[in-house]
C-alpha cells in the first residue's frame, strides 16, 4: 500500500484499511483526542503488527 499523508481538523473521519501501518502525529498546540472503532467486540481480539523500526525501539 502507498504512503499517504494528510492533514486532518477537528470533527473528520479517516478510514485505515486492516493491516495497514500507520501513525497519528499532533502538529496542533491543543490536545489531540481521537476514537478507535475496531471490528471485535473484545480489545483482547486485537492483534497489532509493528513496522521493523518500532520493534527495535521495543
């Protein structure tokens, strides 16, 4: 999957494809609050995957 970057405000909604790396950086001077609706109804069913990178900072 290419990279994508955007520029996202207040109130929008971005879709992120399963298994799709990503990353959330605030470049704002507020406070960033987002929410996560995930296909399970357990957290417990989540599996999270991490780029080589974040698994050497691990």
């Amino acid at each position: 999957m290419p990279s994508c970057y955007g520029i996202v405000s207040k109130g929008a909604t971005v879709y992120i494809p399963t298994n799709a790396e990503h990353e959330i950086i605030n470049t704002g001077k507020g406070e960033l609050n987002w929410l996560y609706v995930l296909p399970t109804s357990l957290f417990s069913d989540m599996v999270y995957r991490f780029s080589e990178d974040e698994k050497a900072k691990l």
